[in-house]
C-alpha cells in the first residue's frame, strides 16, 4: 500500500511490502510528482515576479509568501535559476529583504540587475535600494486573493 507524504516540498512514497520481503518500509521517490510539484509553485513564482510593477522591487520572502511558498525565499531563488529560455519575467526586481541585490558586487549579474533596475529609476546606492521607497505593496486583492499550493491540486 502507497502513502504519500509531503516534507518540506518533498515528495516520497513510502511501499509497505509483506513482512517477509526484508524491504518493508522501503523508500522510493516519486519524481514524476515532485517534477509537476515543482513545475506548478515556480510557475505561481513567475506570476507574482510578473505583478511586481516598473519601478518597485520586492524581496525573496514576499515574493514566496505572496505565491503562496510561506519561508520559501530560497525557492524563490531557486526559480529564478530555473526561467525557461525567451522568459518575461522581471527577475532584476526581486532582491535581498536588506535591500542589497543578491549578486556579488561587480559581477556580469549584479552590473545586469543594476543597469535594469536603474532604467526604471530605481536608485541604488553602494549596491542598495531603499525598501521603504521602492518596496512593491500590492493592493488588497492581491494579497486576499494569492494563490496557494492548494490551487496546484486543481
């Protein structure tokens, strides 16, 4: 008999064989469902990057929470390495909840973040942004009506 757990975005099933077998409670993973899983919470990831207006920024944090990713900052990150080729997504206006930009100070990635950020009159100052200037707050509805993972079982 399968029983499935979920830990931490972690999918596994766990088989009960006979007594006998010596593999009773034998762990296998289910990577087809952790795939999809992971497929749908970056895409609500992506979706709430998209809100994120010109000229405003948001933090990894908020950017989880309102996806519906509660203390999911790192999967966040971990979305933004995953954007599919030819993608729109904003990903220069997500930052650290300091305000700083993630990248190390100098690189191709932190000059490219800063360059887009500057075009839609973002100031940045030693390599951080004024979050109570620039900070996204999104209306209302946004944040009473964000998606959850329980949309993901639709």
């Amino acid at each position: 008999m399968a029983v499935l757990n979920c830990w931490l975005s972690l999918i596994v099933v766990k088989t009960q064989l006979s007594p006998g077998s010596g593999q009773a409670g034998l762990i296998r993973y289910d990577s087809q469902r952790m795939k999809s899983v992971t497929e749908k919470r970056n895409a609500r990831i992506w979706a709430t990057i998209r809100d994120i207006p010109q000229g405003c920024v948001a933090s990894y944090g908020q950017i989880a929470e309102i996806a519906g990713v509660p203390r999911g900052a790192r999967q966040v990150g971990y979305a933004l390495r995953h954007l599919p080729l030819g993608h729109d997504v904003p990903w220069y206006r997500v930052i650290r909840s300091s305000g700083r930009i993630a990248f190390e100070k100098g690189s191709d990635a932190f000059n490219e973040q800063s360059k887009r950020l500057m075009m839609e009159d973002v100031a940045i100052l030693e390599g951080r942004i004024d979050m109570q200037k620039y900070r996204w707050q999104p209306d209302l509805d946004e944040l009473l009506w964000k998606p959850s993972a329980a949309w993901d079982d639709e």
